[in-house]
C-alpha cells in the first residue's frame, strides 16, 4: 500500500482527503523526529519503529563498477 492508497483509505472512513493526508503526514513526521533524535517508537498491536547502526561495509556501483565504503 502507498501513502496514497492509505490516504484514501483513511479518507473512505472518516474525512476528506486533504485531512487524511495532513493527519497521515503529521503521524510520519512525528516518528520521523523521534527516529532523528535516538527514540524508539512503539505502537502496541502494530510494530516497533527504530534505528539500527551497522558497521560499515564494502561495495560495487552497479553503473560504474567502483568499489565502494557503504555505511
């Protein structure tokens, strides 16, 4: 599901599109700033959001063939 297929979704239930749309947003970025900031975000019944750090490895640019540092 798109962002835009959820929009309607949410649309079809309860308000118009632009209010699904800027409550939608408002969610993504509320747990996009707690991402930002080193929290972790639970919502029960759903899934965890969080940030993993991994150690950097080696790579290919498929288009260049160049090897390269992906952190």
């Amino acid at each position: 599901m798109t962002k835009v297929e959820l929009v309607e979704a949410i649309a079809q239930g309860c308000c118009s599109k632009k209010e699904a749309n800027d409550t939608v947003d408002a969610v993504l970025d509320t747990i996009t700033k707690a991402l930002a900031k080193g929290q972790e975000v639970v919502l029960t019944g759903f899934g965890k959001f969080s940030v993993s750090k991994r150690a950097a490895r080696m790579g290919v640019n498929p288009r260049t063939g160049e090897k390269i540092k992906i952190a």
